[in-house]
C-alpha cells in the first residue's frame, strides 16, 4: 500500500484493517462497516469525502467544519440536498 496521508500511516503502524471509501454516502458508509476483519484486529475507516458535499457555499470550505448554519443557510442548503 503507498500511504497517502499522515492517518494511512498511522493506522498502518496500528496494524489496523483500514478500509478505505471515496463516496459520499450512506450506502458506501454500509459497505464499509459491513467488510469482514480479522478476529481481534481493529477495523478503521478511512473516508476519502468531500466536506459539505452537496451543498454550495459549503463544499470544500474546511471552516464550516463543526459549524451549525442559520436559519437561512440550513433552509437553502435542505433544498439543495434535496434536489
């Protein structure tokens, strides 16, 4: 495996079970959670996702990261979700 990130490289020294996703979405989380490990080895997730996907003015914007919207962005960002 080449190790692409700081947290590949530490779940690799943790001898973890890494699993690793690129989508953003549920069924992928499924898949994911669902992928057998060996007995007594921790199983780690690693998501490759895009932060805010599917909403506009917080796609790829880090700071919206633990941040709750306004009334009016969550109204604007339900609607863009919802299509």
């Amino acid at each position: 495996m080449i190790v692409r990130t700081q947290y590949e490289a530490d779940l690799t020294a943790l001898k973890a079970a890494l699993v690793e996703m690129g989508q953003n979405s549920a069924d992928a989380v499924e898949a994911a959670l669902s992928k057998p490990t060996m007995p007594g080895k921790p199983k780690a997730i690693l998501a490759h996702t895009v932060k805010g996907k599917g909403v506009s003015f917080m796609e790829n914007q880090v700071g919206w990261h633990g941040k709750a919207p306004n009334a009016e962005q969550r109204d604007q960002a339900l609607k863009e979700l919802e299509g």
